[in-house]
C-alpha cells in the first residue's frame, strides 16, 4: 500500500513538473503567436491580473476568507514603489521589494483589526479599507499628486548579461516575460505551499475553524498569514503596473477593481490556484475579444459572467472537470 501511495505521489509530481515546463514554453511562444504591440499589450495585462487573482485565491480560497480590500493592496505595491524611485531614487528592484513588504504588512494590519469578522463582515471591513486607502491616495494630494497622477514613470533598469545584448524593458515584449515569468514563480511556490502541512491547516480552517482549533490550531495566527502573502503578491502586481502603464492615478485601483478581481477568481475556481489563472486571462481578453460588436460587449460579458455563477459555481475548473469525466473511458474493477 505504501508503495503505490508512493508511486502516485511520485505520478503527480512528474505531472506538475511537465505541466510547470509546459506553461514556461507557452509563455516563451505566446508573443510570436499573438503579435504587434496591442497583444503584447493585453498579454502583460493578463499576467498583472493572473498575480491578483492568485493573490486573492490564496486568501479566499483556502483561508476561507472574504476580502474584498484586493484593490487596496494593488494600489499601495504601485504607489510606495513609484514614490520610492521617483523621490528617492532608489532603484525599481528595491523599490518593488519595498512595496511588496509594505503592501503585506498592510494586510497583516487589516487581518489583525478583522480577522475575527466572517463572511459578508469581513467582506465589508475589508471594502471599508480599500475605501480608505483610495481616499488617501487620493487626497493627499502632497505625496501622491492625488488625481493628477504621477507620470513618466520609468521601466526597470536594463539587465546587462555578459556576452548578450542588455535586456531592456522599455521594450513592451522583455516587460511582458518579466511580469510572465514572475507570475509562474508565484503560481509554483504557492502550489508548493498549499500542498504542505501549512496548506493543510489553512484548509482545515477554511472547512471548521472550531474542529481546527479543537486540535490545536491558532486559526488567527494563520488567517493572518494568509492575509499577509495574498496582500504582498497583490502588492507585486502594483509594483509591476506603475512601470508598465507610466502613469499612477488612484482609480486605477478604485473599488470596482476588487470586483473584477473577485469576478476573476470565481470564474476561474475558487481554491484551485489554476482556476484563478485562466479566470484572469478570460476576463482580461473577453472584452477585447467583443470589442467589434460595440456596447453590446458589455451585455455578452456581464451576462456570460452571471450564468457561470448560476450554473458552474466551480468554474472553469469545475467545467474542465465534468468534460473530462464525461468523455474519459469507464473505469472497470476486477
């Protein structure tokens, strides 16, 4: 028994190697497929919106908690990191660590003020910080320059690799593998953390926070965690968007965009880290897909959006699951 529980195990790593080798050359390949700088434009956008919707899954879908605050974190990575290197000076990769840092402590901040609220609740607390965080930065007008923007914010400096040309990511394809190759960093070590013991306790919490704490688990320390590693890959994706649009404006990051982040993650899957990354590649690319039929774009999307809701809680993972077992072969014991 031990032996074929080994093997299985073994069987599913291998998958997921070939599977991560996989998604590395489609990312490679994408942009000679898609071509002309208005794709390469939506593919960077698509990979920006795949690290908030990780983000938020980590959070919501196995800690079990509503936040709706996604926007917030999005803003204040893109913020600290644009001011750190436009009034400082100091160089994009410590400012994007910089904002990272800060945009998870400020998670950890609101987990700690709302951890004990549940379901709609919480999702009001944390609406209520993404609320604040939008009215600071857009009144503080000293700091921030408030509505009217921040601009000519410059890309990451150019990697210099002995005997190859400078990678320079004022060029809109080096930006995309950039945000890309990130992207699949974070989609790795967050599969690798909630298939450890910490992904076990998270689910367990998410399941019965009372049975979790019967056998000893702090379901406060973890939820604020939980809270803390969603809000710093939010905060990444900040720190990516500002170099990469040039321009910061605080409704960039109003509260209609943790909706859409949200929209995102159901979609895709709730707690399925996969189901997120195609959500946010659907949701990005479909109105630009509609764009030839006008207004009407937006009746097709909102109502494609309302029928996966009704009819595939699961999403897209869930609609993957059924085609597979509808036309897998049947399984036949002995």
């Amino acid at each position: 028994m031990s032996e074929a529980v080994a093997s299985a195990a073994e069987y599913r790593g291998s998958r997921r190697r070939w599977a991560f080798l996989a998604a590395a050359l489609v990312i490679a390949v994408l942009p000679y497929v898609l071509t002309g700088g208005y794709w390469h434009t939506n593919l960077t956008i698509c990979a920006i919106n795949v690290l908030l919707a990780l983000g938020l899954d980590f959070i919501l879908g196995y800690a079990g908690q509503l936040n709706l605050g996604q926007s917030a974190f999005y803003g204040l990575g893109a913020y600290v990191s644009t001011l750190l290197i436009s009034n400082l000076g100091v160089p994009f990769w410590g400012a994007f660590i910089a904002g990272v840092v800060f945009a998870g402590l400020s998670g950890v901040v609101l987990a700690l003020f709302a951890v004990r609220l549940r379901g709609h609740y919480l999702a009001i607390a944390s609406l209520g910080f993404a609320v604040i965080v939008h009215q600071i930065l857009l009144n503080w007008i000293s700091l921030t320059q408030g509505p009217l923007g921040i601009y000519a914010i410059p890309p990451p400096a150019a990697i210099a690799i002995p005997g190859l040309p400078a990678i320079s990511f004022r060029n809109p394809l080096a930006l995309f593998y950039l945000v890309a190759g990130f992207a699949l960093l974070v989609y790795f070590l967050l599969d690798q953390l909630v298939r450890s013991p910490i992904g076990e306790t998270l689910t367990a919490i998410r399941e019965d926070e009372i049975s979790a704490a019967s056998l000893g688990i702090n379901a406060t320390a973890w939820k604020v965690f939980a809270f803390g590693i969603g809000a710093a890959v939010g905060g990444a994706a900040g720190c990516f968007y500002a170099p990469f649009v040039g321009t910061l404006v605080p409704d960039a990051f109003f509260i209609t965009e943790s909706f859409s982040i949200l929209a995102m993650v159901i979609v895709g899957g709730v707690g399925t880290l996969i189901g997120p990354v195609f959500g946010a590649i659907l949701l990005t690319l479909l109105p630009e897909l509609l764009r030839g039929i006008g207004d009407l774009r937006l009746v097709v999307y909102g109502l494609a959006l309302t029928l996966v809701v009704l009819f595939m809680p699961g999403g897209l993972v869930q609609a993957w699951r059924l085609i597979r077992a509808r036309f897998s072969p049947p399984a036949f014991s002995r």
